[in-house]
C-alpha cells in the first residue's frame, strides 16, 4: 500500500512538473543586466533576448540594474521569485570576484545564483598608448622591470577583470606597476588615447575598434589562443616570462538557486539554440566574443574553476 501511494505521488510530480515546464515561459521575462545599458553584457542581452523572446513567443526585457561592481543586479535576482521568469546574463565580476573584494555583500554568489549556461567568453587585449617606447609585451615586460612602479595602467574600477588582468600580469612577469582605476571601460580607454595613462586591459569588442583606428597599440590578448576577429594579436602567454597567462572576461546565465531543474535544463537548451543561429554567431564572432551555450553541469564546474583562479589572484591585494 505503502509503495503504491509513493508511486502515485511521484507520477504526480513527474505530471506537475512536466505541466510547469510545458507551460513556461507563460509570462514576459525580465533579462536582468547589472551593468549599465549600451557596453559590455546589455548589447549582448539584448541581441540573445530578442531571439529567446522570438523562440518562446513572449517579450523578454532587457532591465539595466547597474551598481556595486554588479552586485545590486545580482542580489536583485538572487532575491527574486524562482519561477524562472527572471534571468541574469553576468559579466564576472559578480559570480566569482567580488566575494573575494567586497564586505557585507548582499547575496552569495554560490548559494544564491544557480548557473545555467555560459553564453560567451571574451578575451582581454593588453593596450598601450602609441607614445610609450614599448612595442610588445616583451618589451613592456623589460621596461617595467627596470622602471619599478613607472609604468601607469587603467582598469575600469578596483577588483575588476581588467584589474585583475593586470595584477596577474605583474605577478607573472615579476614587475610592480601603478594602478589607476575609472569608472568604466570607456573612461579607462579614453584617458589611455589621451596620454593619462601608459597601458591598460579592455575586452577585445571594446578595444579592438581603437587598435583599428591607430589610437592605440595591441601588445597581445588574454586568452591561450588567437581571436579570430584579430589574429594578428598573439596571445600574452607565448611571451617569455608570461607563459601560462590565461584570464578572460565571460558573460553567463544565471537564476536564483530554487529555480526547478526543468526550467533550467529548458532555459539551457533555448539559449544554445539561440547561439547557434548564424547571424547571431557571426554577430559575436565578429567582434572576439567566443559563443558557448555549455551544458549546466559542465558550466557549474567552469563557475567554480574560475572563482579559485580570481580567488588566487586577488589574495592578499585589500581591495575593497
């Protein structure tokens, strides 16, 4: 009697999730940004929400919850009801680095947030103002080594990719360098065009257009291999005294923790199709976005491989 009761309840759940799933999504869809709108994640939001809402038939709005490095959009969706209809695309900063930064965060990244997919991976470009005597990164590397604390970089804030970026590049390399932080990847590139400052790390979409335009000098990328869009810029770690640099800047969907396995194996399942689409692929491809739309298992494996590499790296720096 026992059994037959349990079964009955289980078939019922398996029936009421399956109706949950089939139904969803029923209702518009808030695609939270914690950044401001126009750089960085939101053109990218933007362009997959316009196809998941083409896909699922109901709006998806793109709301621009900006602030506290990413965190106020972040606890914003972690607080949020789980019912799949409010997402977060995230930058990093986030999901895997401001935990290490910051004190009295309102959300915990690992118990709040659940990963569903990676949507893109974006590689850094190290830039340098074209007055600067240095012409690659190995030079770079042999200036700063005789000019401890000379060389100026930006970064877009304290305890950013961008930062970090460059924090690991000093450790690497063994060099010491000053740190002047703005407000955003725009201020940083343009007080790099102006002179301001000497070098400084911008995701490849950002910078790329400035190398083009002769404002500034690539002296090599983030990732372990070269970008497509730009595969005249070698990679940092082929330079001597950099090897094994890899730190990239990503983009991935989030939800709160309590969202139902179906609807995250659905929302999974729709954001790789929508990567999958050509014009979309070509879209990022061409401006050194890598798609993804990696399966939830292996991007919650990526997640916490990540938060130990920014971990190690920001150790010790008193950010906050």
């Amino acid at each position: 009697m026992l059994k037959t009761i349990l079964t009955l309840v289980l078939l019922a759940f398996a029936a009421c999730t399956e109706a949950q799933t089939a139904a969803w999504p029923d209702k518009p869809v808030t695609l939270v940004v914690p950044y401001p709108a126009g750089a960085g994640v939101d053109p990218v939001a933007r362009l997959v929400g316009k196809h998941l809402s083409e896909l699922w038939g109901q709006p998806v709005v793109v709301s621009n919850k900006a602030g506290g490095s990413g965190s106020i959009g972040a606890a914003f969706v972690a607080r949020s009801n789980p019912d799949g209809l409010t997402v977060m695309m995230s930058a990093t900063a986030e999901v895997v680095i401001n935990q290490f930064i910051m004190v009295n965060m309102q959300y915990d990244p690992d118990k709040d947030l659940r990963p569903v997919t990676l949507a893109v991976r974006l590689p850094f470009v190290l830039l340098a103002n074209p007055k600067q005597p240095y012409t690659t990164a190995a030079e770079l590397v042999a200036f700063a080594r005789q000019n401890p604390d000379k060389v100026t970089y930006a970064s877009s804030g304290q305890g950013t990719p961008q930062h970090l970026a460059a924090v690991l590049f000093e450790q690497l390399a063994g060099v010491r360098m000053t740190h002047v932080p703005y407000k955003g990847v725009a201020p940083s590139i343009t007080a790099l065009i102006a002179g301001e400052v000497d070098i400084g790390f911008a995701g490849l979409p950002a910078g790329l257009p400035h190398v083009r335009a002769g404002n500034v000098r690539a002296l090599g990328l983030s990732s372990p291999g070269e970008s497509p869009a730009a595969p005249e810029i070698p990679p940092l770690g082929r330079t001597p005294g950099l090897a094994g640099f890899d730190l990239t800047q990503w983009f991935g969907i989030f939800v709160p923790a309590a969202t139902p396995e179906p609807i995250v194996k659905e929302l999974q399942l729709d954001v790789a199709k929508v990567l999958s689409i050509p014009e979309v692929r070509r879209a990022l491809e061409d401006q050194g976005a890598v798609p993804s739309g990696m399966p939830t298992a292996e991007f919650e494996a990526f997640v916490r491989s990540e938060r130990e590499k920014f971990g190690r790296i920001a150790k010790g720096l008193s950010i906050q």
